[in-house]
C-alpha cells in the first residue's frame, strides 16, 4: 500500500508501507476486541456495526495481504 502526502494538488511525499499477514491479523484482532462492546446483549448492533464487525472477520478469507489493508482503510467505520 502506498500513503502519499499532499499540499493542494502537489505530491510532498510519498512511501510504499508493507504489512504481512501477522500484522494485519493483530491489527484485526485488536479492532474486533475495540468493538467487542457493540455485540453485549443488552444493546442493538446497527447493521453498519454488524457490516464492519463481519468485515474484519472475513478479511482474510476474502482478501490478499495487499488489498485486505487498502480494503480497511477504504471501510467506512462506524462509530
């Protein structure tokens, strides 16, 4: 994935970061344990709630190394 760094319409910088499969799965792990409160009994997940949580599970399984973080940063999370 490559993060680039604009001022207006000008490139500043730009750099190529790679992330494994290791990474992305704690990177993963952690965000579903972030939102693990969103799934308790006594409260109503929204279905955009529902539609992430799914999301990270599934990422590796529909994804490969590359296109699961592009895909991520692309999710609208839900807050």
């Amino acid at each position: 994935m490559t993060s680039s760094v604009f001022a207006g319409t000008e490139l500043i910088s730009s750099k190529t970061m790679s992330y494994d499969w290791h990474e992305l799965r704690q990177a993963r792990n952690a965000e579903l344990e972030k939102t693990d409160h969103w799934a308790l009994k006594d409260r109503v997940m929204s279905q955009e709630k529902k539609d992430y949580r799914t999301f990270l599970r599934d990422m590796p399984a529909n994804f490969d190394e590359a296109g699961a973080l592009a895909a991520w940063h692309e999710f609208d999370i839900p807050e």
